[in-house]
C-alpha cells in the first residue's frame, strides 16, 4: 500500500467543452500536477458553448427567456449550469439543471451534470443515482460510464468502479481509453492493486507519453514496486518541462533519489524544494527528513 506521502492525481468525469475549460482555469495552477489530474479525470457533456461566466443576473434571466423551444431552454440552462459550477456556486449551478430538466426530463447529459454537483455537494446517495439515470438514458456514453467509476473510486468502491472503467474502455470506437486508463489506474493503486495499476498507467503512457500526468503517476506506482530506474525516467521527463514541475513532483524526484542512494541529487532537489515552495508540505517534510512516512 502507498504511504501517506503519496500523491496520486485526480481524473476525468463528463461535462460540456466550455464548463471544462472554466473548471480547468479554476483549477489551475496551484498545483499543477495534482490539477491536471483533476481536470484530466473529468470529461465535458455536451451542450455547453460559453466560455465566460455572466456578469449578472439581468443577462442570466434574458438569455434564458430568450430560449423558445425546451431543447434551446435546455441547453442554455445546461451552460448556466456547467458556468456555475465551475465558480462554485453549487445551488445555483444545481438549480439551473433543475430547470433544464423540467424542459427536457430525458436529457442524459443534465442528469449526468446533476450527478457532478451532487457529488461535489457531498450528498454521494443522490449523485449515484443520478449516474445511473444518465447511463440508463444513454448507454452508449462512454464519458457517463467513466464519470460513475471515477465517483465510485472515490467512494472507494473500488470493484464496481473498475467494472465501470472497463465498461467505457470496451465501447465500440471510444476516443478516451488514455484518460480512462489514467483513471482506473490511479484507482487501482488507490486500492492497493498495483501491479494492475502499473499496467493500465502504462497503457495510458503508451498511448500519450507527453501526459505529464500519467508520468507523475507511474512514476509514483514504480516507485512502490521498487523499480526505480524506471521512476527516475518518467519524473525526470515532468520535471524537465519547467511548467510542469511542482512540489509533489520534486518531492516524487528526491525519494527515488534517496531509494537509490544519491545523497547530491536529492540535496539539489531540497534546494530547489526551498527555493520554488518554501511553504509546501513536501518541503516540510524534506526538512524533516520522512521520506519514508
């Protein structure tokens, strides 16, 4: 099992295009690994075309009576809603799929939405079942089946969630297997399963290796099975894109480093751990010297 240390990076679930990019600019940043990995194990429901948030409650109530038909009110309130959510106003993003449902009760991606913010309410009983309601609707939908098994993860449920990983990597013509297999291997790891874990990041590896993020955490999953050679390869390839290194991913650097025994080379990870993230965790915890913990 993985230390306390260990960071494993979110994954993907189904949301519109432009609620994406708002949850992925929110998310950016801090800390850029671990909010890859988030906005990586999330996917985009389709119907959302905005990118801007509205600047008011005047332009919110005009756009959406402007809406004539129920697929047209639908969808604007679909894109209030993903808008919403993705500033964190969840009762108001809530709401807004409330509405799109009354003009469209059997709109799988509203349900799917509802499901997001559900979970992120913390109410896990509703948001399950509004998973379900949206793969009932649409069974063919790969990014629904991988929305459910990223939140079963994360209720650790973690056979049925796996169920629903292979469930989506399985459709006919499904283009998400790399985020997919991203995110049913950070599960497995989750779940202790680590040489599934190493297999289905590595497949993820294969077939994207410039994802930052599936480096990161193969990396860590090596580490834990003692291949360290490896681990050092894949860190080494994060850290060397200046944009992509973080506290987490130094961190990653200087334990592979003192597993093998290269006491300079994790000195100089210490040193740029001070310098960039003075007040990170993992800094603090090369201060005190738990690699190990």
């Amino acid at each position: 099992m993985m230390g306390p240390q260990t960071v494993l990076m979110p994954l993907p679930q189904s949301l519109p295009q432009s609620m994406t990019q708002t949850m992925a600019r929110t998310l950016r940043h801090a800390r850029l690994l671990p909010c890859l990995l988030l906005a990586v194990l999330v996917f985009a429901l389709a119907g959302c075309a905005r990118s801007t948030a509205p600047s008011g409650n005047r332009e919110v109530r005009s756009t959406a009576n402007d809406a004539g038909d129920p697929q047209r009110r639908a969808q604007v309130r679909m894109e209030l809603a993903g808008l919403y959510l993705g500033r964190g106003q969840l009762d108001t993003a809530l709401d807004e799929v409330r509405q799109a449902l009354e003009a469209r009760p059997d709109l799988a991606e509203a349900h799917g939405l509802r499901a997001l913010i559900l979970a992120s309410m913390g109410d896990a009983a509703a948001a399950d079942q509004s998973f379900r309601r949206a793969i009932q609707l649409a069974p063919g939908d790969g990014g629904a089946l991988h929305n459910r098994a990223w939140f079963l993860c994360q209720q650790r449920r973690f056979a049925e969630s796996e169920a629903q990983f292979e469930a989506a990597l399985a459709l006919p013509q499904y283009r998400d297997s790399v985020r997919t297999l991203l995110a049913l291997g950070v599960c497995q790891a989750r779940a202790g399963r680590m040489p599934q874990a190493e297999r289905s990041l590595t497949r993820s590896y294969e077939l994207d290796p410039a994802n930052p993020v599936t480096a990161f955490n193969l990396s860590e999953v090596l580490l834990q099975r003692g291949e360290l050679e490896r681990a050092r390869f894949l860190v080494r390839r994060v850290n060397g894109v200046v944009e992509q290194v973080s506290a987490q991913s130094l961190w990653l650097a200087a334990r592979i480093e003192k597993r093998l025994g290269n006491a300079d080379a994790v000195q100089d990870i210490g040193a740029q751990l001070r310098q960039r993230f003075p007040q990170a965790p993992e800094t603090q915890r090369y201060e005190r010297g738990t690699f190990d913990d």
